[in-house]
C-alpha cells in the first residue's frame, strides 16, 4: 500500500488494520464502520477511511513507519473486533 495515499478504501483500511486481506477480516473491519468506531467519508455507494483517523483509532498516530512499526495484532481495534465475535 502507497504509504502517501490520504484516504484508504474499506478494503485497504481493513488490510491496514488486521495485516491481513483475508474476507473475515473485511468484513470484521465492516463491523467496526457499523459500530461507528472508525470513521468514514462517503462519495455515493463508496466508502474511504481517512488514514490519520484510522492511525487514531489503533493507537498510532505519531508512529514512524505507521501500522507496520507495530507488532501483528497489537492496537484497540483488533482486540475489539475480536472481541465483539
């Protein structure tokens, strides 16, 4: 993923989030837009999620190198996700 792009989609964000493509982890992402836990911007039927507020919700905004400076599975929104089942 090009590390400059400001706005992700749900799929790309999901990636970000999980470290994983895999559908499960889609739509577990999905599941946290609908709990209203990670912000998103709409433009007709599509949906973005702006990269900074992603970074805020997994608890690593100021972090150099992002998502990929944490260890696999480490940030709330993981743990959440797992947890909400």
């Amino acid at each position: 993923m090009d590390d400059s792009k400001r706005l992700l989609t749900t799929r790309e964000a999901a990636e970000y989030a999980f470290g994983s493509d895999a559908n499960a982890d889609y739509q577990r992402f999905m599941r946290l837009i609908r709990q209203g836990q990670v912000p998103v911007l709409r433009s007709g039927k599509k949906m973005f999620v702006p990269r900074a507020a992603l970074e805020t919700a997994l608890g690593i905004d100021g972090v150099p190198g992002g998502r990929e400076a944490m260890c696999p599975g480490a940030g709330s929104l993981s743990d959440q996700a797992n947890d909400s089942g």
